[in-house]
C-alpha cells in the first residue's frame, strides 16, 4: 500500500478539512479527495463522513487511523536504520498545555529545525487527560504536562523543568474575590482555586492571552505562568499579589513504542 494515502489519513484526521489537509499537504484539494477514496476502496470501508461541519472519522477511520501511524512509524524506523544517524527526519507530535506551547517550545522547536531541517514537529495546546491519551493511543509522540504529580501507569514520566506560577493584578486592583482563569482542567489553576477561602466569582477562558488582557484592565486577578507575564511585570502593567508553588513539567512518552530518531532528538532537545 502507497503510505502517502495512509499520511493523508493522519493529516485529514487531524485537521478534519480536506482543504487544510491539501493546504498542509501541499496537494490540491481534488488529489486528497482522490486518496482518500482509493485508500477507503483499499481496505473497503468508510473511514470519514462527509459533514457540512468537515470530514470525521468513522469508527473504522480511528481504528485505521491507530494503525496508520504504526505503520507509518515502522516506516521512519526503517529510514533510520539504513541511512544511520546522520539521516535525522520525519514527524514530531507534541501534545503540551498553551503555556507551554506559546511561551517554552517555540524557541526550542526552532532550534531543533534549524540543526535538523528534515524534522517537523506538529504541536497541540491539550490539557493533562488529552496528553496522556494522546501518548497512551499514539496519537502523540510526547505529552508535556504541568502538574504537581502524574500517575500515568504503562507511561514513562520524566521531570524536565518547573514553572513558576504568579497571582497577579493591575496595579492598583484593591482585593477582589473576582478571577479571571484558564479552563478547567489546568492544573495549577484547579489547585488556586480548590484551596480558596471563600467561592470566588470566576470567569474562565481558553486563551492565556485573553485572561492576561482582563487582568491588565483592572477587571480581576489571575493565576498565570511566570512566563507568560513577565513582560507585563517588567512594564508595571501588572503586579505580582504573591508567588503560588511551582507547577512541575513532566514529559510523557509510551516506552512500548520505539521511537524514531526524530522523536529522539527532540526528545533530547526539550529535556
């Protein structure tokens, strides 16, 4: 079988549009269109229903979908084996809270590209549970998760940093028991919030930069990364109310797969 239908799959199973899968594919949209049939007239079945909202996965997609990556990652493993270690390529994913994702792996994700070019790395904002399936099902290569402990059985978990977390407000901002959070589901917030005093007037959103922007206006307090409102600190925009624990970053990986030499690398270069 052409294992271009099956990186087709992963692709239009990611981002559940035909023109953003042509789009990342760097193929028109119609030739995406045809390798999705040919490979669902291959294994004889459905894999997406074509809905008005996109394309989603049939049952039988997401149990081919597990299987493609297997086969996919066989594939890459073969690479490396002939080509040896001077032959570093091949897909990347990352599973890691928005924090992480916006303010941690950037710079080290440009690194990696500018040493190994023929690495990509696909990076997702997702939550503990997320990250921990994600790895668990093959979805992800790593999961980067922020929490005081992780009890993952089957997974490997490794402590690759901390990150210090900040209550914060406008300077000015006389003690409220109004909070504008991260989503349920983060951890360090989930923690502020479990041991307050009091049930606050919480307002949550999905989005650092939007909690941060409320915050800045004199709305409310937060709880955010130290990373993600320095900047504010250092301009005067903010204040710091008091240092919160630090959350610890954890990378999780599944020791029953064998890891490319792509996930290697960047494995290495985040830890």
């Amino acid at each position: 079988m052409d294992t271009r239908l099956l990186r087709t799959l992963l692709v239009l199973a990611r981002t559940g549009s035909f023109t953003a899968a042509a789009a990342e594919l760097h193929l028109v949209q119609s030739t995406v269109t045809s390798q999705v049939k040919t490979l669902e007239r291959h294994l004889g079945t459905r894999l997406f229903d074509r809905l008005p909202s996109g394309a989603r996965l049939t049952e039988a997609g997401r149990r081919a979908v597990v299987h493609a990556r297997e086969v996919l990652a066989a594939e890459q493993r073969l690479r490396d084996a002939v080509r040896g270690s001077t032959a570093v390529e091949g897909d990347v994913r990352i599973g890691a809270p928005e924090s992480v994702c916006a303010y941690r792996l950037p710079q080290r994700i440009a690194d990696v590209a500018m040493r190994w070019p023929g690495i990509t790395v696909h990076l997702s904002s997702v939550g503990t549970r997320d990250a921990l399936a994600g790895v668990r099902g093959g979805g992800l290569d790593l999961g980067l998760v922020l929490e005081e402990a992780v009890v993952a059985p089957g997974l490997r978990v490794d402590v690759i940093g901390v990150e210090p977390i900040e209550l914060v407000a406008a300077p000015g901002m006389p003690v409220d028991e109004r909070y504008f959070l991260l989503e349920e589901g983060c951890s360090y917030t989930d923690r502020f919030v479990r041991e307050l005093a009091a049930t606050p007037n919480i307002t949550r959103f999905g989005s650092i930069e939007a909690v941060r922007s409320c915050v800045v206006a004199g709305l409310g307090w937060s709880v955010l990364p130290r990373v993600a409102v320095a900047e504010q600190l250092d301009a005067g925009a903010l204040h710091r109310v008091r240092e919160l624990p630090d959350s610890t970053l954890f990378m999780v990986t599944d020791p029953r797969r064998t890891p490319s030499a792509a996930v290697r690398t960047v494995a290495e270069a985040l830890s």
